[in-house]
C-alpha cells in the first residue's frame, strides 16, 4: 500500500496527532555508528556486547544495506537477529543492554506531557527494537508503540522467535497514516519528531515535522529544528510561539473516533 499524498490548505495546521521517532530523538543515539552512513542504534550496542566478530558481521551488514543490496529494512532486521543467535544472544544480555543504553533526552517528557494535556494522541513508530520502544513508552506514558521487531524467548533464554515488521524509512508513512485514519484524521493532522535520513518521508508526508539534531537530508523538511541538550525545550517554546501566533492548533481527535 502507497501512502496517500495530501494537500495543507489552511494556515492554521490542526494538529491532533503527534508521531515521535525513538533512537537519536526521544532517547540519546548511541556514540558510535556503524558506518559514516548508518547511525548509531541499539543494533550497534547489541552487536559491540556480542564480541568482536558479531560487531564485524553487523558492520559487513550496514555496508550491505548502504550498497543497496538488501531487499528492504525488513531484510536487515532478519539478518541482524540471525548474527545475535550465532552468537548467543540471551534475554538477560538483551534486556541488561537495553537497560543501559536506553537515556531519555532532557525535555522529553514535558514536550510529551505538553501535547498530551491537549488532548493530542501520542505514538512512538521506531525503525528499532519494540523492547525498547515499550521501555521508553512506559516512562513516558506514551500509549501507542510501533517497533520493527518483538522477541520471543525460550524457557532457557534464547532466542525462539521474533515478529518482524516493516516500520522504517517509507513505511514509517504508512503506520503513520493507519494510526492517523484510527482517530479519523489525516496525515496533515499529524506532527512528527524526529532526527534520521530515514524520516525523510514521514516528515515529507506529515502536517509539521520538528527535528531533534536533524540529518542534513532531513533538515531541509523540518519546519524547525534545535540541537544540544536543550532540544526538546526549544521545540516546546516554538509549538506555543506557534499556537500564539495561531499557525498551530493542537487538540484532540474527534470522541466519535477515539479508542
């Protein structure tokens, strides 16, 4: 399914819906990347727990992506999870590294809190791990997750299945689009946060799109961006600039769609 295009009308943007990415914008990216065209994620941190040669593999494997010789996102995720059972990746390693590398970006919660008291819907749509996703959720309230990947573990705490699903690059648009069409809204009605190249089109496709340290390539389809550890504060102050000058308007999704 194509994401559908749509038009921004008004000068007033309805804002009922607020989409955060995960990795390098509600939580602090990891230091270091893979390649200097990958950024750094929770696959990296995995990896570098793993030993030497899992970091090896995984590198070999950001290179391949970047070559273009993988299908698709979906395909990278399938290959990563066969490097971390090779090498014996245990439910108790996973959640311990994810527990570690897991910091909250200072501003975070009030932005959330912010939106929230509105009456906007919340939702974390991540090219990254579901676990981690759901961790952050949870400290933050946010109560709509979508992740590219679910663990299943076995009574001896090894891998015994994983659900996988398409949530990066173009298909961030398409869950994006499905939760908006929930609450009877459209993308235009959507105002997502994020930081990666491979948010292009969720910020091409979304009402407003902010970015938090953005990429070059993403930077260009923000309508605001803020680095450093105050991003997230001068995020907030320019969404109430912009309610007060009436661009802006946030507020909840019609009651006769709200689930």
């Amino acid at each position: 399914m194509k994401p559908q295009k749509h038009s921004r009308k008004s000068n007033c943007r309805d804002i009922r819906i607020v989409v955060f990415d995960l990795e390098g914008t509600l939580i602090e990216s990891p230091s270091q990347a893979l390649t200097s065209h990958i950024e750094p994620s929770a696959w990296t941190v995995i990896a570098r727990e793993l030993g030497v040669q899992a970091l090896r593999e995984e590198k070999q494997l950001a290179r391949e992506w970047t070559s273009g010789k993988l299908r698709d996102s979906a395909e990278w995720t399938r290959k990563s999870i066969s490097i971390q059972k090779n090498h014996g990746l245990t439910k108790k390693k996973f959640e311990s590294t994810i527990q570690k590398s897991t910091k909250i970006r200072g501003g975070a919660r009030a932005f959330v809190n912010y939106v929230q008291k509105k009456g906007v819907k919340t939702a974390i749509i991540t090219g990254g791990l579901t676990h981690q996703a759901r961790v952050v959720a949870k400290k933050l309230d946010i109560p709509a997750i979508f992740g590219s990947c679910e663990y299943r573990w076995n009574t001896q705490g090894h891998i015994a299945k994983t659900i996988i699903a398409n949530t990066d690059y173009e298909h961030k648009t398409i869950v994006m689009e499905q939760f908006a069409k929930r609450f009877g809204c459209l993308p235009e009605n959507v105002l997502v946060v994020c930081n990666g190249a491979n948010d292009v089109p969720l910020a091409q496709h979304a009402g407003i799109a902010l970015g938090i340290s953005p990429a070059k390539k993403l930077k260009a389809y923000c309508l605001f961006s803020s680095e450093g550890e105050h991003a997230f504060r001068n995020l907030l102050q320019h969404v109430k600039d912009e309610e007060l000058r009436r661009s802006l308007s946030l507020s909840g999704p019609s009651r006769n769609h709200s689930k």
